[in-house]
C-alpha cells in the first residue's frame, strides 16, 4: 500500500505543508481525493476500511514518515521532535530489558 500511495503522498507533501505534521488531515485530503464519501457513517468508514476499500491511517502515515526520512524539505516543523522522543523511547524500552 506505501508503494501504491507514495507519489500521490509526496505530492500532497509538497504543496500542502501543514499536512507535513498532521496525518488526520492528510488522511482527509486522500479520502476527498479519491472520491470517497466522507459523510458516510462511522460503521460504514470502519466496514469499508476492514474490507480493504479505503486504506487503513497508518498506511497513509507510514507513507508519509518514509517520505520524509527521504526528502527532509518536506519534513514539517514537529519532525524533529517526534524524531527525539522516539529515541528516548527506544532507550527506555532497551534499558528495562
């Protein structure tokens, strides 16, 4: 699914910046772009995302955080920190082992 969404991500990257750090919002903009009825239900949304019609969030925000590991102008300005937290996680986890 990241393959399959990986340009139509960057593109949106590029010329929406504030998408850079929010992937609710760019995950808005895929489901609006791709013809997707946002005023369907929630049980609706739900059903359609566990038979595979619409992509599931993480796959758009994993899309998204490879990206920008690629390309760092399209990183948005809370990169850096999630970047430094993951890492203090990442220590906290190994150290209680």
């Amino acid at each position: 699914m990241i393959k399959k969404n990986l340009l139509w991500v960057q593109l949106k990257l590029t010329k929406f910046p504030e998408y850079r750090d929010s992937n609710a919002r760019l995950y808005y903009a895929y489901l609006r772009d791709h013809g997707y009825n946002i005023d369907n239900s929630i049980k609706d949304f739900l059903k359609d995302m566990e038979k595979g019609v619409i992509p599931h969030m993480d796959s758009i925000g994993r899309t998204s955080r490879k990206i920008q590991e690629e390309y760092p102008n399209l990183r948005g300005e809370f990169w850096g920190k999630r970047k430094q937290k993951a890492v203090k996680i990442k220590h906290e986890i190994l150290h209680d082992c």
